[in-house]
C-alpha cells in the first residue's frame, strides 16, 4: 500500500547545492519554516560538490569595472552585466558567512604550493595569473580559492541549515509543480526507496536544481538533468539559453573517466594551468602531426576562452584530422594531461597507458550536451529571483540569468548570491501570501502523472531511452557544429521520443521512476536545445552553425527564450541592452577575436 | 566496471556512500553493509571512493555501456 506524506512548509526549496542551501538558510533566517528536497542527499549531491574556487570581491584590493568586464568579449557581449555586478558586490558578504559557518579555504604560498589557511583569514589574497582559468583576464583577477578537501564543501552549510532549524527532505525526487490560481503553492515527489508520493504545500517555491545535460559519464555533475527548466516550463516560465553547450574534452581511451581531460583539477597536480597547454605544457596535434594553433591556449588575445579550445578540436575532427592528440613524449611530466585523480585513488593504469604510447588522444564525453554553466535557466523577471510565476523562485544553475561566466569561480558566487536573494525574497513573499487551500482534482491529476510510468503495463525502459537520447544528441554535428538540416534530424528524432517514448515509460521500481521523469526532463531539454539553435541563425560563443558563420551584430545581439504557447514551444528574442553592445564601428574581426571555421577567407 | 567492489569485509555499514551517490547505485543491503544495486547509473565520479572511511570501495576508471537495441 503506498502512503502519500503530506509536508506543509512556507518555503520550499528543490536541490540541495550551493544555491539551494544558501537558499534554504537565508528564507529561514526571515523566520519562515522551510523544507529543503534533493532527490539525493542534500549537502552531496548536484553541481556544487566540486568547487575549486570562488571569486570574492573585495571593494578596497580589486577594480568592479574590471571585473565585471573581463569575459564580456570572450563571451561574445551575452552576459548580463547587471547580474555580474550585483554578484560581486554580494560576494563578500556570502564569502565571510561562508567563513563563519565553518568553510575551510585552500591558498596558495609564494612558491605556488597550496596550504591550508584558516577560514577568514587573508582573504582576497592575488593568487599566481596562470593558476585559474577559464579567461586569461579571470585568472589574473581570481583573488581567493577554496576546495572541498579534507571536508565535502556543502557538509557544514547543511550542518549550519540544520542547526537553524530547516527540515530536510532526501531522497525524494520532485516531478511536478502545483499551480493553482496563477501562482505555484508546492511541488509532488516521489521517493527513491518506496512507492510512496510526496505532496510538498508550500506559499512559495526555490528552484536550485542546477543545469542539467544526458547523463554522459565522466564529468561530477551529471546526475541534473534540466528537472528545474522542465517543471517551471510547464508552469508557463520562460527558459532562455537552450543554445549554448559545454564542452569538455576526455581521453579517449578513458572517456568517462573525470581525471583525464585536459581541463585538470588545478588542486590536484602542482601546476595549475587548467588546459594543460601552458608554455611547458604538452602539444595538440592532429593527425597530420600539425600542432593546433587554434586550440592551443595562447596568452595573445586571439586565441584566449575555453569554448574555443574546445570547439577547436572539434573543428579539426570535422575536417577529417582527428585523432587529435597530447604529445606527452616531448613534455614536462609535471604538465601532462594525464591522471589527476583525488588524492589517494590513483589509477596506475591511465598513466601507464599514455607513457607507453608517448602520447594522448583526446575526444570530447565528458559533459557532452550539458547546459554551459549559468548560461540557461529560468528566466527572472527581476534581481529578486522571482520567475514569471508568482510564488515561484529560481537561483544558482536553475536561473537563466545569463551572467556569463567571467572568471572561473564565479559560479560559486553567483549561486551564493542568487541563493541567498531567492531564499529572502521567497521567504518575503510567503509572509505576506495566504496558504492556498490545494484542488483535490488537480493533485489527482499531477499524482497520475507522475505515477504513469510505474502502473503501466508495458512500453520502454529510462535506461534504453537514455541510451538512445545519447546516441541522438552526441555527436558532434548536432550540437557543436551546427546546421538547419541536422538539427532538424534530430528535432524529429527526438519529437518521436517525446511523443511516443516518453509517453509510453515503464518503470519497475521507484529507482526507474525517478529515472523516467529525467528521461522526460531530458527530452524537453533536447528539444529545446534544437529549437533554440535552429531559431538563432548566426554563430556566437559555443553556438556555431555552418550554414550562418558569423556572428550577426545588432540583429542578434539578443538572448534566446523559449515558454509554452497552446501545448508546443514558442521562441523569441529578447534583446540585449545596448549599453552592453560592442563597438559597432570596429571593425568585426577586433569585435570578435576568435573566428569561426568558413567565417573569414584566409 | 564503474564502481566494481565494495569490500565487505571492510565496510562498516556507516552508509556514507550511499549519501554520496547521488545517482542512486549504491543501497544498504539487509545485512547493512552497502551493495552495488544500480551499477549501469554509475557516473564514474569518485565520491564513493572518496568518501568511505573504511577505503572498502574502488571505482573502476573505465565505463562500457550496452550496445544499442531497437527497442529496450
């Protein structure tokens, strides 16, 4: 017999990251009663569980203007200033309560060695320009780094959550979320151990469940699935960034293998460098044995940003010259892309192979298909973080603030930040909200939903249909190099998906039934993705299409949103403000200093 | 492949693991020590291994997955 647990709350939040315990302790310092859900153990679960660094702004060492402005052409002027700006000021402030609750912080010495510093103290301290990446400009800028060694960086935000009084919800995996009269009033689950159903009721409703992507092994992060752009989709909230990808570079003979890539951990060898291509680094070559001057990174402006690099190699497969390979053989052992896995777990057998060949082919797995951080979400009507829903919140990876990314270690302030005005002003709005007395049809309604897939008889299982999004969405001229005829293909592949797939899920026990509601979450991301890239027709950032090249300033000079419209998706442009345009006059080739495959005949 | 062993031996049935996997692969068995219920979820991220006190877990670097079937 299955139970449904009903859990009154005032707020609630869904995802227990960074974002979402920020959250969840800011509503309940308001003095609200809070719930904080994760569909695994909040505290070690989502995005947040690997940070390396986070950039804190201190207002008497460093320059805002600068900072604010140091990804906005390697981001190719999409990211919203505002929010950048915003996010520095506040960084501080998060940074040190941070501190109080108990963070231990990671620095380096003057001889680049990492030592432990005790938490508070010499904050802001210049850490060496080549150690963090992903913009030259963000490494020389990122002023204070922290990891998670020896203690998992969000266990003593949960202990700090708990101690205050919010009540913790693990396990349980969020499906839905119920609107009633205009306004969200709480969110349907299901556990991962029982076939039990939770009814969340709750005045207002924080969406911190990160970015999401196909489950692709290899990179931390990968159990979000884009759950959060799916539900608040369906409530009528507007989803922006669906265009924009990550790519993250594996070995190929160890792809799904997190250590490998060429972008290191930079705590766990003595260098730094995150591309493992500084001056002494190792060499990309391609199979004409020709070094990749695209890919490599360079300290000239030209070449500088992560997305390229990657799109580089990627470049260079689809002109028929992979493999692309690290020559190891000709290197500095320090430097070698190679095993840098977490202290303790060393995995001979990774290092042993590359010596033996004298080199290290790569590829692209890791992260392949995932949102590129902070670049999608939900979009905020305002620096509140509210969405366009009433009662309904988003903060961290879930909101498509479009901040960019210009420095690495943003992130983490961003979901500090966006966590901590969400969880205020979410707690704000319940106070003065009156608790809705839930439609006993409508809960009907969302509960046999999300209990489909388990009372059917017979249809397709999450795992295969897992499989088969992969295999749709992977390689790399879907969603990397770009055109109108592909993404077409695959828009219809994965239009019979949705309608006949997702439609038809089985599963067999509650672990396959939350693993069905991501297969559902997945394909609307795949969805909006094509969708997305087929509407923008030009190249900017990661989005590059053969058949439009170039970038197209002003005309798209705009950010893309996507919301429901009588049952299919509508998209359109939202422009960005032109206070934050290039120079119009420039000409294009200094506008963009990075140039796209058939953009310019050499 | 993936994670590949759970000593028994060693493991103290703490169910830290468990915690970490946010993936859902490892459960606590009836004679409460952890088991590798869901191996095919695994994402190859570590925290298991990382993780356990009793160092009773080792995570394979290599992950295969099943070939593709017309309907599964």
């Amino acid at each position: 017999m299955s139970l449904e647990n009903v859990i009154e709350t005032e707020v609630l939040v869904i995802g227990g990251g960074q974002a979402g315990l920020f959250a969840a302790i800011k509503a309940k310092e308001q003095g609200v009663n809070v719930t904080l859900v994760d569909k695994g153990y909040a505290g070690r679960s989502g995005q947040s569980q690997n940070p390396c660094v986070m950039d804190v702004f201190v207002p008497e060492r460093h320059d805002l203007d600068a900072w604010v402005k140091s990804g906005h052409v390697v981001n190719e002027y999409l990211d919203n200033l505002e929010w950048v700006e915003l996010v520095f000021k506040e960084s501080l402030a998060r940074w040190q309560e941070l501190c109080a609750w108990g963070l231990k912080s990671y620095k380096y010495d003057k001889d680049g060695k990492v030592f432990v510093s005790p938490a508070g103290k010499d904050d802001g301290e210049q850490i060496p320009a080549e150690s963090l990446g992903p913009t030259r400009e963000g490494r020389a800028l990122s002023p204070v780094i922290f990891r998670r060694f020896p203690t998992r960086q969000q266990d003593f935000m949960r202990k700090q959550a708990l101690k205050i009084g919010v009540k913790f919800v693990d396990r349980v995996t969020i499906t839905d979320l119920i609107k009633q009269d205009g306004r969200i009033v709480g969110a349907v689950g299901i556990p991962a151990d029982s076939s039990d159903t939770y009814i969340f009721k709750a005045k207002a409703v924080v969406m911190c469940l990160g970015k999401g992507g196909f489950k692709v092994p290899g990179i931390r992060t990968v159990t979000t699935t884009n759950d959060g752009d799916a539900m608040a989709f369906r409530v009528g909230c507007e989803i922006t960034g669906k265009e924009w990808s990550d790519n993250h570079p594996a070995r190929g003979d160890f792809p799904a293998y997190a250590w490998t890539g060429i972008d290191r951990n930079p705590f766990v060898s003595r260098d730094v460098a995150t591309s493992g291509a500084g001056a002494q680094g190792p060499k990309l070559y391609n199979a004409e044995s020709k070094e990749l001057e695209s890919v490599r990174r360079k300290t000239g402006s030209r070449t500088t940003g992560q997305n390229f690099e990657g799109l580089g190699m990627i470049f260079e497969a689809h002109a028929g010259r992979a493999p692309i390979y690290f020559d190891i053989a000709h290197a500095d052992p320090d430097y070698w892309p190679m095993n840098h896995s977490p202290k303790g777990m060393p995995r001979q057998e990774i290092d042993e192979t590359a010596m033996k060949l004298g080199r290290v082919r790569m590829t692209f797995g890791r992260a392949l298909g995932q949102s590129f951080q902070l670049s999608d979400g939900i979009w905020p009507i305002n620096t509140d973080c509210a969405t366009q829903v009433p009662g309904l919140y988003a903060a961290g990876d879930s909101l498509g603030a479009r901040p960019g990314y210009p420095m690495a270690g943003f992130a983490m302030s961003f979901c500090s930040v966006t966590g901590t005005r969400a969880g205020v002003n979410a707690a704000e709005y319940a106070k003065k909200t009156e608790r809705a007395k839930i439609d006993e049809d409508e809960l009907a309604r969302l509960k046999k939903i999300t209990l489909a897939p388990a009372e059917r008889k017979g249809g397709f299982t999450p795992g295969w249909a897992t499989q088969v999004i992969r295999n749709t969405m992977t390689p790399y001229w879907v969603l990397y190099v770009k055109s109108a005829d592909r993404l077409q293909a695959a828009l219809t592949n994965i239009e019979f998906m949705r309608d006949n797939v997702v439609t038809r899920l089985t599963a067999r026990d509650p672990h396959e039934l939350r693993l069905a509601h991501e297969v559902k979450s997945m394909t609307l991301h795949c969805e909006m993705k094509l969708r997305a890239s087929l509407f923008r027709k030009e190249s900017r950032w990661t989005h590059y299409r053969e058949d439009y090249p170039m970038r197209d300033d002003p005309s798209w000079l705009a950010w893309v949103k996507i919301r429901e419209e009588n049952g299919s998706m509508k998209l359109y442009k939202e422009p960005i403000p032109k206070k934050w345009w290039p120079d119009l006059s420039l000409p294009y080739e200094e506008r963009y200093p990075m140039a796209f495959p058939g953009e310019i005949e050499e | 492949m993936v994670v590949e062993k759970i000593d028994r031996e060693l493991c103290n049935g703490c169910g830290i693991c468990v915690n970490s996997c946010s993936s859902d692969v490892i459960r606590m068995g009836e004679d409460k020590k952890a088991v590798i219920k869901y191996p095919e979820e695994c994402i190859v991220c570590l925290y298991c291994e990382e993780d356990c006190p009793k160092h009773a877990i080792y995570v394979s670097p290599v992950k295969t997955t099943p070939f593709l079937t017309a309907w599964g």
